[in-house]
C-alpha cells in the first residue's frame, strides 16, 4: 500500500502544479484536516476549498519539488522546495516537510506542512494566518 500512497501523493503534488482544486480535493477524503503547521487547521473539504480557492485562486504558477519522500502503510512524508507566483512575485524553494494520511479507501485524510513563515516572509510571500 505504501507504493501507493507514494503515487497518491505525487498525483496531490501534480493537482497544485496544474492549480486544480478539484483534483486535489478528490485525492482527499471528505473529513480532512490540513494543518499549515504555523496556522490552525483547516477541517473537512469546505474549509479546504476556501483556502485553496483564495491560494490557488491567486497563484499562476506552482511546483513542488520533491527531494524526498519515505512511506510506510499509513503515511507518507515529503520534503519539498515549494515555488508559488502570486502576482507580480515568485516565491522560489520554499524548503517544506508534508506529512499525509490516509483513510482506509486510499483517501489523504489527514495533511500537515511544517514551513517557516519568517522564510514565507523572507521572500515576499503575503501575510497568512
């Protein structure tokens, strides 16, 4: 189940790169939480789709490059250099460490990101939180 949990979560990486809220919610279950480990969690899809709407909304371009990522049967963990344009800016190599969990049908049901928001900052991202 690993090796699939793997592809789920690079098919997750590729539904933001190709700004595509609707693919990412559906590679997550109903009831899941995303913790932006710095901001509160966001719970069950609604939640989610305003804050991708308003992210994603804003973004032109997005990639997540993965430089690693392990996986057991119940979750994986990426670390990431993320890049964003927003706007006239382009936020380049986010360093980010995304942990996903899954339910039993396949589905991310639980996603944290740990990130630095003084780096977010540092580089010109937009007050969050």
């Amino acid at each position: 189940m690993s090796e699939q949990h793997k592809k789920t979560v690079t098919d997750f990486c590729q539904a933001w790169e190709n700004l595509d809220i609707e693919a990412v919610l559906g590679l997550m279950s109903s009831d899941a939480i995303y913790h932006n480990v710095p901001l509160e969690p966001l719970v069950g899809q609604a939640q989610i789709r305003a804050f991708l709407s308003a992210f994603l909304g804003a973004a032109s371009a997005c990639q997540f490059e993965i430089l690693t990522v392990v996986a057991d049967e119940q979750c994986v963990v990426t670390e990431r250099l993320d890049s964003f344009t927003l706007g006239d800016n382009t936020l380049s190599q986010l360093p980010v460490l995304g942990i996903f969990e899954f339910n039993g049908e396949g589905k991310i049901s639980h996603w944290r990101e740990y990130f630095d928001l003084k780096t977010w900052a540092d580089k010109g991202g937009p007050a969050i939180g």
